[in-house]
C-alpha cells in the first residue's frame, strides 16, 4: 500500500503536481478530492507533518463541503506529534462528524494514548464513551480499557462487576481466559491470596489451557505455592513452565524464582490444583507486602496511616514521608495501609503520632503490631 502512495505521487508530479519531497499544494482547481487526499496520505507516511497540515488546510479550502473531510481529519490527528493535540483532533472528528464511519476508532485511539500515558480516570471515560457508540469492533477493547482503568483507580468492586459482565456476555476463547486472568488480579488485590483468587487461577489452567494467557496463569500459580511455603508443588509449576514456554518472560522470571527455593530441596511432584486447595484457602489473606521484622520485643507500636484506595496512592505517600526509617505497605481488606515507625512503647508512638500532624498534616492512627515468627498480627484498626 505504501508503494502504491508513493508511485501515485510520482504520477502526481509528472502530471504538474508537488511531490511528497516538498513544495508548496497546488492550486485547488488542478486537484481533484481523491488527488488531495492521497498526497496527504503520502506526506503522512514520510512523517512530514507540516506538510500535511499545509496540504489539509488548502483541502478544507477547496473542498469544504467534501464527505472526505473527516478522512483528512482522521490522518491530522493520526500524524499529530503531541499527545493532548492528537486528542484534541481526534475529539473534532468524534463531536462533528456523528455518522462517519470510523468514529469508533477515533475513540480507540483517544483511549490508546491514555493507556500509554497512565492516564487512568480519563481511559475509565472515554472507554465508557466508546462502549456507548454501540455495535464496534473496537468494543470489547473499550471494555479491557474500562477494566484496567478501574484497577488502577483502586475501583476492584466496579472493576469485577465489569469483568464479570463482560465474561457473561462474551464466547470468545482467549477473551474469556484474560477476562479472568484479570479478574484474578482483582481479587488479589482485594482478598489477598484468597479462596476466590486460587479458585479462579485454578479455573484457567484446568479449562484454558491453550490459552494466549496460560503461562501468567502458571506463573501465578506457581508463586501462590510459593508463598504458602509448598516448596515442591511451586517448583514443580516453575519448571513446568520454563520448559513448556521457553523464551517468555514468565519463564525469564520463573528462572530467578526457583534459585530461592532449591534450598528447600524441591521435588518433582504432580502440582494441578484440586478443589482441596480451594477449599483450605482463606476466604481473605490479608497479609503485609513485605514480612514485618520482628527484632528484640514481641510487639511494636506504629501509626497506620490511610487506608489508600489504590496501592499507587500509599506509595506516593509514602515517598513524602521519605525521611522515616521504618515504613511498610500493608494489604487491607479493603485497599492499603501505610505504617510508620517501630516504636517500642505508647509514649514514643504518641510523639510520632504529633509530629507527623503537625509537620504533615497527617492524622493517623496508633496500633499495636506482634508476630509469632511466621504472621504479624495488627491491632488498632
């Protein structure tokens, strides 16, 4: 297709008109519609983009009334450089041209570029706006936007009904399998390593298992063995998928992972989940992201502080609070927690409690932190 722009374009100069290489548009009377629109098309595949806004504006001149109109504005928003002015042109073709076919895809790409920027509230609406547009073939897209949108915001309720929603309304074989691939990611950021977690988990390896997304399945399998210390079913998982899907970056992660638990002296061992694992899974896991130390007491006072909705919003506190030592990141059942300081008493955690209101502005709350070697139990919330 390419080749055939460029060699219409030589035609174009042969016949009196500019070439891509440069030149001012020809007089709008020696230009056809279909001859305009092709010598854009080529100045958008060289990536001039001065020339394409020049020769656009000579078009809208020409040809105002032109039922083309929006395809030149569809390859000024395509070439635009800057993401907000891509956007911005993007939205001209969507609020002007009601009928035109290709709106929908102007919505994708507007969502394109938030997904890329991390831009998740405005992703969760412009991807409600395109699911509106109706029939598309962009739709079930719009709806994985939604859905990571929510997830980012820290939305998990919202996020799971709209997963669910969108399993019970689709057939597709791997749209269902990364439906629920997402939809275990939700409950672990809900649940912990829960009973709903493991069961959905268990869910796409036993029925989809040809998958595009069955390797992160047996990834994250392979890492809930892990983490419930059942060293050789998680090994066994590890090396399954190294071998089956050799070269992916779930097997690149799974090679670093089985390094720190050969010290446990792994066997092979059959490791498919049956409905026992489910059935002894925690209805919730709340469990700290990283193990809380416990050093000469059996206890500690700290200052909770939150909860955040989204794991993001605890961080971004957190690095405000950089100055402090002693700072984790708790799951909670609803969302997270930051915790602040180890203070061995009521008195030294009440000194903590003042400071970080009165330099901060933060008001948080004292709890009491013990463990018994294995889990840190939290009082106080």
């Amino acid at each position: 297709m390419r080749k055939a722009i460029i060699l219409l374009a030589c035609g174009l100069l042969i016949a009196g008109h500019p070439s891509p290489g440069g030149g001012a548009p020809a007089a709008p009377d020696l230009m056809s519609e279909s001859h305009y629109l092709d010598l854009i098309r080529a100045y958008s595949s060289k990536k001039d983009y001065a020339a394409v806004e020049k020769t656009a504006a000579a078009f809208f001149k020409a040809y105002p009334r032109s039922k083309q109109v929006p395809d030149v504005r569809l390859i000024l928003a395509e070439s635009e450089p800057a993401p907000d002015e891509a956007i911005k042109k993007y939205r001209i073709i969507i609020s002007n041209y009601k009928y035109y076919p290709r709106l929908d895809y102007a919505q994708y790409r507007i969502c394109e570029i938030h997904y890329l920027r991390s831009s998740w509230k405005e992703l969760a609406s412009d991807a409600r706006a395109g699911l509106g547009l109706g029939k598309s073939e962009y739709g079930r897209r719009f709806m994985f936007f939604l859905i990571i949108s929510l997830i980012h915001r820290g939305e998990y309720d919202s996020a799971e009904r709209e997963c669910r929603r969108f399993i019970d309304a689709n057939h597709d074989y791997n749209d269902l399998a990364r439906s629920m691939l997402i939809l275990a990611h939700i409950y672990r950021n809900e649940y912990g390593l829960s009973r709903e977690y493991i069961n959905t988990i268990r869910e796409i390896i036993l029925g989809y298992g040809n998958a595009e997304v069955s390797q992160t399945a047996l990834f994250m399998l392979a890492e809930f063995y892990e983490r419930k210390k059942q060293y050789d079913e998680s090994y066994s998982a590890y090396m399954d998928l190294i071998e089956k899907y050799p070269g992916s970056p779930e097997a690149s992660d799974a090679s670093v992972r089985i390094k720190s638990i050969m010290k446990h002296h792994p066997r092979r061992v059959f490791y498919l989940p049956g409905r026992k694992i489910v059935e002894d899974a925690e209805s919730i896991d709340i469990s700290p992201e990283k193990d809380i130390p416990e050093e000469s007491t059996s206890f500690f006072y700290s200052i909770s502080v939150g909860p955040f909705v989204s794991l993001g919003d605890a961080n971004g506190v957190k690095r405000e609070l950089n100055e402090f030592d002693t700072m984790r990141t708790v799951r909670l059942k609803k969302g997270y927690a930051l915790y602040v300081g180890r203070c061995p008493d009521e008195e030294s955690v009440l000194k903590l409690k003042i400071r970080l209101a009165e330099e901060y502005g933060i008001n948080g709350r004292i709890v009491r932190i013990s463990g018994d070697g294995e889990r840190s139990y939290i009082y106080g919330e």
